[in-house]
C-alpha cells in the first residue's frame, strides 16, 4: 500500500483497493505491506546512494528552480518537464551541513550524472506495450528526469525510490501498471542497478480515456471500479477497456 502521505491514506481507501481486486479476481499471497512501514529500509538504501557520492541536498524552492530554469538558454527536458539545473549539486559539504543546521527544508536528489558513470548499458524486457508502442527489450536512459529526488526532509521516499525497495524485498517478479508509468521505469532500471537489485519484467498497459483521449484524474469519480462495478460493467468488459 502506497500510503507514504500519511495526510491522504486513510483506512477505506485500503478497504475499497482491496475489494477492487477481488472483484477483478487478483489476489495476494502474503502480508499487505505497507510503505508507512518501511521508513527505516528507505532510509538505508539513502544512507549507501550518499556514502557513494551519489545523493546530494537540494535546498532550492519551486519558485527558484522555475527562474532559473527560464534563465537558461536551452533546458534539458524530461517526461515531468524541464530537468533541475543542478544549482545546489556544486555546494561544498560546508555550505550543504550550515543550511542544514540551519534548519532550511531540502530534497535530496539523485546526481544523475555521477551514477549514470556507475552503472553499465542497461535494459528492461517490456511485455506489454508503452504509450507509443514501445514493447520487447527496452534500451535505459538513467538521465531522462535528469537529478530526480528521492526523498524530502518531510517525506522519507519518493515513490521511484519507494518502489524499486520493496518490490525487491517482496520478491516481484512482474510489474503491471498503466502506461502513464512507463517512463518511471528508466530511473527505477537505474536504481535497481546502482543497488545491486533484480529486475522485474515489466507489464504496462493503457489506460481508460476520456473522450478528447486525457487521462482521467481523481476527481473523475465516474470511473472508478466501482462506479463502472454500479454501472453494470463486467470484469472483462473493464480488462476490455485496459486492453487486456
């Protein structure tokens, strides 16, 4: 259970996931785990990037990533937009442990540059199919969010890092997911690596559109499993709509 924002996770949120799969005939074969219950494997898994050289404190706000960002002639992009410019990377420890002391709130980001010199040509085998068809053997890009963070003084992981942790814990071997979440897998291949962690195969697939072909977000109730369940849908005329 992703329930890292403890302000959003609430009981019957867990309650109605787990009636959704047993509607859709998935089920589990073990303990529930529970992100919120993993804090000290996640800050293990921080504490070996940053003895690598790898993790670094950003202390930059929004507002001040934006402006440099629009500052800068050409700006790489990613699939979330423009990549961090990497302004707090060049901090001396020093400087990084006095801003710290002093309280001011931080991310920690990945130094996308420095592991990407760590880690061999990489891959991930694609079952499914990505947003633009993408399927078979999938060549990694480890810069293509650029110094993606991983975490934030008030939150113990980002979801990449979250994860990569502990589906290796559990053993997955299949990851299946929208195809919103394909691009995810180029940073998680690469912390999979930089940990020494298996891969999964992956299994992305579409999602359920609106009309104009956008995603729908959460405040379009009307398709939710269990509106569709009210509406009259069947199990398989919702696998129909995934593509499955």
């Amino acid at each position: 259970m992703e329930d890292l924002d403890s302000g959003r996770a609430k009981p019957e949120f867990e309650t109605r996931i787990r009636e959704d799969l047993t509607w859709l005939e998935l089920s589990w074969d073990g303990p529930v785990l529970r992100q919120s219950e993993r804090f000290p494997a996640y800050r293990t898994a921080l504490e070996r990037l940053e003895a690598d050289g790898l993790l670094y404190p950003c202390f930059c706000t929004r507002t001040e990533i934006a402006a440099e960002i629009a500052r800068a002639v050409e700006a790489p992009h990613g699939p979330e937009g423009p990549h961090y410019p990497g302004t707090c990377r060049a901090l001396s420890v020093e400087e990084r442990k006095a801003r710290i002391d002093s309280g001011l709130s931080y991310a920690l980001r990945l130094d996308a540059d420095a592991a990407t010199a760590r880690i061999p040509h990489l891959s991930f085998h694609e079952e499914g199919s990505g947003p633009h068809g993408e399927h078979g053997t999938i060549a990694v890009d480890p810069l293509l969010f650029g110094d993606v963070v991983l975490a934030r003084k008030d939150a113990p992981a980002s979801y990449h890092l979250a994860v990569v942790i502990d589906d290796a814990h559990q053993g997955v071997t299949h990851v299946t997911r929208g195809n919103d979440l394909f691009a995810a897998t180029h940073i998680q291949r690469a912390l999979q690596a930089l940990f020494g962690l298996p891969t999964p195969t992956y299994v992305h697939h579409k999602l359920i559109l609106d009309a104009q072909g956008r995603k729908f977000s959460k405040r379009d109730q009307s398709v939710t499993l269990r509106a569709l369940r009210d509406a009259g849908k069947s199990r398989e005329e919702v696998l129909v709509l995934l593509g499955k």
